[in-house]
C-alpha cells in the first residue's frame, strides 16, 4: 500500500502556483519523496525528488518539512498542460525497487 | 532527451491469445520494470528485471505472464493465454541503478484490449 495521503482533487487558475501537498508521517530516515504525474493516460512523468532537503528543478519545487512528515510540490505559474494527476511517492530504499502508486491529485488547471 | 518507447500503442487481441508487449529501454539503464493500470485505477507493480534474471515481482505476475531481453535494446512482456482482466495500459519503465536516489523514466505505454 502507498505510504502518502493525498488530496483527491485540486483545481488551481492558470498562471498561479500550484501547491500540491501530500502526507507521509510515517517515512523513515532512507526513503526518498518523489513526484511523478500522468496526464490522461500517459506514462507516468518524473517531475523531482528528495530526501530532506527542499529541490527545484526546471519542472516544479519540491518543499520538505524538517520533520519530514509532510512534502509540498509547487509548480509555479501552472499552465493548462499541467492539468494531470499527480503522484506523491515514498520510495524505500533497497525495496525491489519499484515505486507504489496511490490515488494521487487530480490538478484542474482552469483559465 | 533519451526516453523509453514501447510498441505497439495498441493492441487488440482474444482471450486466451498470447501477446508480447514490446519496451526500448533508455540506452545504458541496467533495470527494467513493468506496470500496469487498470481503466480508473491506479497504477500497479508487476515486474522488475536486472541482469537477465527478474529482480521481484507482484501477486499480479503469475505463471500466465514472462519477461525476456532477447538482445541488447528491446525488454518483452509476454502473456501467455489473455484472459478479459488482463485489459489495461501497460507501462514498461527504465533507471540507471536500484537505489532509491536513482529515477524510473517510464514509456507512454501500450494499451492492451481482450475481447
């Protein structure tokens, strides 16, 4: 089962940001938070990870509490093509590896 | 940008048929997983492969299903006898290493109809 707790639906206006949280009180030390998303039924995308420390890529940022219970991703000025569900993944280490999807957020980006 | 391509996009076929689900992996990747997602489901695990050899795979990855690299580019994921639940998109994925630090790049998928 997923270790994230996700909000089912979000809906942001085109150009604002987007904050997409997501809840993982029970990650340990080793596990990384990774951010995929599916638009329609597309392949799942990578969009950034990371372990403790906040990220940003060109894609979206990544916000960590110093907890490490809660992870925030933010996609800066959405646009209408980032409307997707997007995933928040706890990833053990050295757990054959796969990734284990849950429910996600589903993003409206509306004009 | 390299990605992963998977062919075909489509497939259509009866129950009982075998079919074999092709995957191009990112040059260079070593690890090769297969998932799978249902219409209005999540996604699922079924399969990872390293080496030649499966590495773990899923209860959903019984006898009916294999994974072969039969040369150095293209990953397969045969069926054997399709049953009407094996219905879905399927997603072959690519990464560099299996740590948790390394990233699964995955391909668009094919789409698998039995009728």
């Amino acid at each position: 089962d997923a270790k994230t707790t996700q909000p089912p639906s979000m809906d942001c206006a085109e150009g604002r940001a987007a904050n997409l949280p997501c809840n993982h009180s029970t990650i340990s030390g080793n596990e990384y938070v990774y951010w995929y998303r599916q638009i329609h039924s597309q392949g799942p995308q990578y969009i950034i990870h990371g372990l403790k420390n906040n990220e940003t890529n060109e894609m979206a940022s990544l916000i960590i509490t110093e907890d490490r219970k809660s992870s925030t991703l933010i996609l800066p000025h959405a646009t209408l093509r980032d409307t997707a569900v997007y995933y928040c993944i706890v990833r053990e280490d050295n757990a054959g590896n796969m990734l284990t999807f849950g429910g996600g957020t589903r993003l409206m980006v509306k004009p | 940008e390299p990605e992963v391509t998977q062919t075909p996009s489509h497939q259509v076929t009866q129950m009982g048929q075998e079919v074999i689900l092709r995957c191009v992996p990112i040059s260079n990747h070593l690890y090769f997983y297969w998932y799978r997602q249902i219409l209005g489901q999540k996604v699922e695990f079924l399969v990872s492969f390293y080496n030649n050899e499966i590495s773990e795979k899923s209860e959903i990855f019984d006898d009916q299903f294999s994974v072969e690299r039969p040369d150095g580019s293209n990953f397969t994921l045969k069926i054997r006898s399709t049953k009407l639940e094996d219905s879905a998109m399927y997603f072959c994925a690519s990464g560099w290493t299996s740590v948790s630090t390394d990233t699964q790049y995955f391909g668009p998928g094919t789409r698998l109809t039995v009728l």
